[in-house]
C-alpha cells in the first residue's frame, strides 16, 4: 500500500525579531524622554521615521502601519495596545503560506 499525503502545505515564516528589536528600543526612547514619548503617541510614524537621539527606527511597512494606527494617551496604554497587536501578527505569520 502506497500513502501519500492529499496536500503539501509548505509554511513560509517572517521574521519579525528585527521589528522586535527596534520596537524595544522605541519603547526605552519613549520611556526616557518626555518629548519622544508625547510624539510617539501623538504621531507614532513620524516619531519612528525622525528617530531619536541620531537614531533611526526602521521598521518594515507592515509593523509601521499597524504602530501608526495607535491611538493612546499614555504608554502604558500604547504597549498594551502594540503588545496585543504584535501578538496577533506574529500569529498570523507564523501560518502564512507559501505560494507553491
């Protein structure tokens, strides 16, 4: 008897780790200075786009636009909202597709 599996799936992952990283370190940015904490959560993309103390935060486009739709008060609230949505993408990617 001959078994072969009825479909091949083949998984494609996305290593978001580098987005991690950056975003670690926009946190600790926003955690130090008052002044990129208040543009962060005023106007998160052009708070990552002008960086901050000579550094810049290059996210992928994917990361930025979901930064970009947070709209929070305080930072607490902000990681609250960036942790849950990170959580989802980093799901969601895990089980992408691979054309195939």
């Amino acid at each position: 008897m001959y078994n072969k599996p009825l479909t091949q799936q083949n998984v494609a992952t996305v290593d978001v780790s580098e987005d991690f990283r950056i975003l670690g370190r926009v946190l600790i940015a926003a955690a130090i200075n008052p002044h990129f904490c208040a543009r962060l959560l005023s106007d998160p993309e052009a708070a990552l786009s002008s960086g901050f103390g000579g550094e810049k935060f290059p996210v992928s486009g994917e990361t930025m636009k979901a930064v970009s739709s947070i709209r929070e008060s305080s930072l607490p609230e902000f990681i609250q909202v960036l942790d849950s949505g990170l959580g989802k993408r980093l799901l969601s990617s895990d089980s992408l597709e691979a054309p195939g």
